[in-house]
C-alpha cells in the first residue's frame, strides 16, 4: 500500500456581521471569518492538505475567488470535490488532523461536531478526523482577535 501526506495552512480576517463557519459548523460569534466563499479557514486547510497529498495544486487553483459562482460557497463542497479528485486518481483519506488557531471563541466545545460533518462529507468515521483549538497567548493577529488560521495535514492511501 503506497501513502502519501500533504500540508495545508490557511489565515483568514475576522469581520463583522458575517457569520462564524469552521468545520462545515455555523458558531455563534460576534464576527465571521471574511473570504470569497465561508471563509472556513478549517475546512480550506484540509482540502490544501487533502490537494497536496495528491499533487493536485490548492484551493485557488480548483476554486479561484475570481470565480462568483463561488461567492458565499460552503467549504464543503470544496472538500468533497478534493474527495473526488483523490478517488478518480485511486486514492483515498486515510487520516486528517488539523489545528484552529484563535484566541475567541472557546472552540473545544464544537470539535466532535466539526469532526462529524467533516467525516459524514469526506465519507470517513469520525475517527479519522482529529480536530484541535489553541490560542496564540495574545501574539499575532490571532492573539489581537484580527482572524484565524488552520493547519492541517492529511494522510492519503491508494485504493488497491
């Protein structure tokens, strides 16, 4: 059995009125994470790990923001079309992980829920999915509350 890893990161501002997804899960928060589509920084870290591990490019290059049809899209469909990709190719997500930094909200209490959705899209038990939250002690744009960032690796598997 061939494996392969690949890497995502992903850092988006937060902005106001606009409504908080990470993970394929809507948190209730006084801003959102601003971007083309949801601005799911967690979900855009796994499809560039996902894409990575493949050797397929990244997120911009399947889904440009240059492209309206995009425009307030949800992540997972860019997820599930990173699952197609490996799976036309004869590979398969054996294991993601994937870190969210921000300082606010609490986010340990979504995890589970993140890890299910994100399971359910890719076709995956929860198991497979790991989904942890940290701050950055104050430093950094995450620490002055300005946005979020996600990184991710993720461990595909031929099919044969």
């Amino acid at each position: 059995m061939t494996v392969r890893t690949g890497i995502g990161y992903d850092a988006h501002r937060l902005e106001a009125g606009r409504p908080l997804w990470l993970g394929g899960v809507q948190i209730e928060f006084e801003a959102g994470l601003a971007g083309h589509s949801d601005g799911d920084v967690l979900v855009h870290a796994l499809v560039d790990a996902i894409l990575g591990a493949a050797g397929q490019g990244d997120i911009g290059t399947h889904f440009p923001s240059s492209d309206p049809s995009y425009r307030g899209a949800s992540s997972l469909r860019f997820l599930r079309h990173a699952a197609e990709l490996l799976e036309q190719q004869g590979w398969r997500v054996a294991n993601l992980d994937a870190t969210i930094v921000a300082e606010r909200p609490r986010l340990a209490p979504f995890s589970n829920h993140m890890r299910e959705v994100i399971a359910d899209s890719l076709d995956l038990t929860p198991a497979q999915v790991n989904i942890k939250s940290t701050t950055s002690d104050g430093m950094g744009f995450p620490g002055r509350g300005e946005g979020m960032a996600a990184l991710a690796i993720a461990t595909i598997e031929d099919n044969g």
